[in-house]
C-alpha cells in the first residue's frame, strides 16, 4: 500500500473504523484493516451509475465490504482510483464521479474557500470547528490538551 497516503498511519493490529457518520468512502479515508472499511471504497462510483455516487446504502455496502474481506483479507494495490466529482457534478451526493488509472495526475485543487468573502470563509470555519469533536480538533491541529 506504497503509492497512498491515508488519513492515519496504516497499522495491521487495528480493525477501528476510520471514516465519520457523514464522510464519503474514498480509499485513503477507509481502514484497509477494518473488514467494514476495506473494500467499501470499491464499491463506490460505479460505472454506469447516474445521478448517485453508490447505487446501494453504504451500511449494505460496508456488509459487503466485511464479506470481501472475509473472502480475500485487506485489498491490494489499485490498478485505479476513485476521482470524485468535479465541475458542475460537484455535490458527492448527486455526483458519480470516475475511476482512471492510478498513476494519472490528479487535477490541481482550486483555493475556493480563499476566493469567498472574508465574512462567509470565517462563517463556514465556524461550521466546520462546530461539527467536529474536541479530539478531532486536536487531531486536526496536532495537539493534545491535559486532561
């Protein structure tokens, strides 16, 4: 599992899940050990699908995940990877998305909370700070607080 980068260090003895209640399952968000997580990031984005980026629940798709692991054990390298929507299918909720080769370059990001007015960026910081828990926030800063 060279070529990617995922959220957290990598490590065989821990099964914990990784993803949030609301995030989207691309692969460097989902424990590659975690049989509920592993494979659910091939199941998304679908070719053929239209108009949703899974075409089963994600609690279905996570039994199928822990199925496949069962099967196999944790995935293997990618021949490909998922790219989310971009454009005018921007919302990953109504957006597929595709599936290209591994190595292709990913298109740069676009600085579009920079390009907002000050009063809407600090707005949707506030959001974002409210939603999470005090651990992610540490987490997020790379700090921890004395307990």
């Amino acid at each position: 599992m060279s070529r990617s980068t995922f959220a957290r260090p990598v490590d065989p003895n821990n099964s914990d899940p990784w993803l949030r209640g609301n995030q989207f399952p691309v692969r460097d968000a989902c424990n590659p050990y975690c049989p509920d997580e592993s494979w659910l990031w091939c199941l998304m984005g679908a070719p053929g699908t239209n108009g949703a980026p899974s075409i089963i629940p994600i609690p279905t798709a996570m039994v199928y995940s822990s199925h496949l692991y069962r099967l196999f054990g944790p995935p293997p390298e990618p021949a490909l990877k998922y790219r989310p929507p971009a454009g005018r299918d921007s919302n990953w909720m109504t957006g597929v998305g595709t599936w290209v080769d591994v190595d292709e370059p990913d298109p740069p990001r676009r600085p579009w909370l920079s390009q907002l007015p000050f009063d809407k960026q600090v707005e949707i910081r506030r959001e974002a700070l409210a939603s999470m828990t005090p651990e992610e926030i540490q987490e997020l800063l790379g700090v921890k607080t004395d307990d």
